[in-house]
C-alpha cells in the first residue's frame, strides 16, 4: 500500500510540474501593454480622422440644404407677390384701389445662384408662373 501511495504522489507531483506555467515577467508584461496602448492609439486617430471627415461633410449637407430652403422660400414668397399685384391690377382696373399695394422681391441672398449655379431665377411675375419651382425641381431630383 505504502509502494501505492508513494506511486501516485510521485505521478501527481511530475503531473504537477508538466503542467505549470511561469509566470510572465513584469518586462514582459509591460511590452504587451505598451503593445497594446499603441494599437489603441492608432484606432484613437483613425476614429477622430473619420469623425473629423463626417463632421465636415454633414457641415457641408446641412449648409446647400439651407440654402436649398432659403432659395426656395424667396421663389414662393415671389410667386404670392406676382399674384397679389394681379389682383391689384384687377382691383384698380376696375376702379377700386389696389388690396396690396406695391410688391418688393425677397432677397434670398444668393442662395438661388449658389445652389443652381444661376439655373433657378426668381423675381416677381406677373402672372405667376411655376419656371423657378420646376428648375428647384430639376436641381433637387435631377
């Protein structure tokens, strides 16, 4: 029995000491960090380069959108004035005085010709027509 127990601490202690590790050293595992700290750096750049490019480009979309909205609310406001200085016509031919009075276009501050690189006009006319709503048309869905 004493030969029994003597066998099987000796395999559990050879078993044991196959299967150990040591553990790595503090230099070892200083280099791995290091290691690692450095890839994160350069996901960190890369992300900020990325968000940095998507910052601008919504900028960018946000700025012909406003411009889109600007020109296009100079265009209908135009188009209600052509129509009011009908009806004044109307009213003063008729012999009363006009409702309206006299129309001033809106300025839109460029933001026609910037856009449409000068394909949307507006202005006042008379009567009304649909030539700048169909050339913002053109230009926001081709």
């Amino acid at each position: 029995m004493k030969r029994i127990a003597v066998a099987v601490a000796s395999l559990a202690l050879g078993a044991g000491a196959g299967t150990a590790h040591a553990a790595p050293s503090p230099q070892a595992q200083i280099a791995k960090l290091n290691a690692e700290v450095s890839a994160l750096q350069k996901s960190v750049k890369t992300l900020q380069a990325d968000l940095k490019k998507q910052t601008t480009e919504l900028t960018n979309t946000i700025n012909v959108f406003s411009a889109i909205d600007a020109c296009q609310t100079a265009v209908v406001a135009d188009a209600f004035q052509g129509t009011w200085a009908i009806v004044d016509q109307l009213e003063v031919a008729a012999g009363k005085p006009a409702v309206w009075g006299p129309q001033a276009a809106v300025n839109d501050f460029s933001a026609c010709s910037i856009v449409s690189n000068n394909t949307v006009t507006h202005g006042i006319s008379t009567p009304a027509n649909v030539t700048a709503f169909s050339a913002l048309i053109t230009l926001l869905h081709g």
